[in-house]
C-alpha cells in the first residue's frame, strides 16, 4: 500500500491525522509529511485470506544496514561475516594480499590453508589500514539491497511486511491483542519457517472495537479495493 493511499485509508475510519487540503492532487512532499507523522501514532495491518497480518505502511528495506537495523560496520558479527560468501570473500582476499606482503615466497597451498585457518581472527583483531578497509569492505556491503533469497531467515522481522507485523506483536499489550483476537504464530509446525500474526476476528468487528476503545489500529482485508477509501468513513 503506497502512502496516499494508507492515509486515504485511515481517513476512511475516521482517523484524526493532520492531512493536505486535497489528498488527491497534494504533493508527494505533503504526502510523505502526513505519512510520517501519521505513521507515528496509527498502525494499519493487511489481512489476508487465511488471516495473516501484514504492516500496511510497510517499505522494504533498500540497504541491509536498514534490513537488519545496523547503524555501524561493528554490528556486523562473527557469525554474520562467516554466513555471507560476498562478504567474507572479499576480506579473506584482503588478508591473502596481507600474508604475501609479510612473506611473498609462501606457497599457494600453505597460503590457502593460512586464509582458510586465519582469515576471521585476523579480521577481527585487524588494525590500522588493514582495519580501515575490513570496515570499508563491510560499509559497501551493508550499503547494499539484501538478498531475500539468501538473507530472508536473518532479516524476516525487518524484510517484509509480515515479519514486521509479527515483530510489532510479539511487543504489542496483551490486552489490545486478546480483544483484538490476535495470535502470534511461531511455527505452525514442527520445522515450519512461517511466523506470523493472524487475527482470529473478523475485519469489522475488529475494527470495531479498537475504535470504542480508543486504540489507534485498524485492519483492512489484503488487496481490497482503494476505491472505498475514498468514501464516507467506515468503522
């Protein structure tokens, strides 16, 4: 769901936003203003035909650096740097060239042993330039759009909308989600990789009642018709 349209959206159920005049023809810097602040205060959630919810508003990361809510190169474990070959290659790469500067007569067979036996050690306890461009080496990755495909078990919170969904409920009061009939999901079975939200109520009667009680949440079906949300308010 695009911005103007999660605002149209909330709009719909009578949320009190701070909006442009026109939502149709504002600009996508007004839009974009509303959208933050409006985001701040309301959660939306998709649900679909077999009740899963998912973040509405939700943008999927374009850097893993937001993927995985790093914020510095230092984020980045020793177990992260040994499950991501275009991570690791480049830096055991970095120390080849550092192990033939120290001894430019070892052997290609002792020297792939060396990087094999040494590399993340080395990594980690690097100084000086060699720090500088294992941290450099890092940055450009984390700089990068994530591979759902590869990363997706790492970064299934922050990846999709679903997983946000299910990270927002597993923080989310226990009240709201009793009335609400929510129900965390981890694991549907035994070696299942699907974790997930579900509301266990229907869509209007949940959104029925997170309005009696003042709760600034509501859910819409997942691919409903946007032509509704520019009609009078549905609670």
């Amino acid at each position: 769901m695009d911005r103007r349209t999660f605002l149209k959206a909330l709009v719909s159920f009578g949320a009190s936003i701070a909006l442009p005049l026109d939502l149709v023809t504002a600009s996508d810097a007004e839009v974009d203003t509303a959208w933050t602040e409006a985001a701040s205060t309301w959660d939306l959630f998709e649900v679909s035909e077999f009740r899963t919810l998912s973040y509405a508003n939700f943008e999927e990361p374009t850097t893993r650096y937001d993927a995985y809510g790093f914020s510095d190169t230092s984020d980045v474990d020793a177990s992260m740097l040994e499950s991501h070959y275009d991570l690791y290659d480049p830096i055991q790469a970095l120390y080849r060239e550092h192990l033939l500067e120290e001894d430019p007569a070892l052997d290609e067979a002792t020297l792939d042993e060396k990087v094999e036996d040494e590399w993340l050690e080395w990594c980690q306890q690097a100084s000086g330039t060699d720090r500088t461009s294992i941290e450099r080496i890092i940055d450009d990755w984390l700089s990068e759009a994530p591979d759902p495909c590869q990363e997706w078990q790492r970064y299934y919170k922050t990846g999709d909308a679903q997983g946000a969904a299910y990270d927002h409920f597993l923080r989310e009061d226990p009240e709201l989600m009793d009335a609400l009939g929510i129900v965390v999901i981890e694991g549907d079975c035994p070696g299942s990789s699907y974790y997930a939200a579900e509301l266990h109520t229907e869509v209007e009667a949940a959104n029925r009642i997170a309005a009696e009680r003042g709760w600034t949440i509501r859910f819409v079906y997942d691919g409903e018709d946007i032509v509704r949300y520019d009609r009078k308010p549905v609670v």
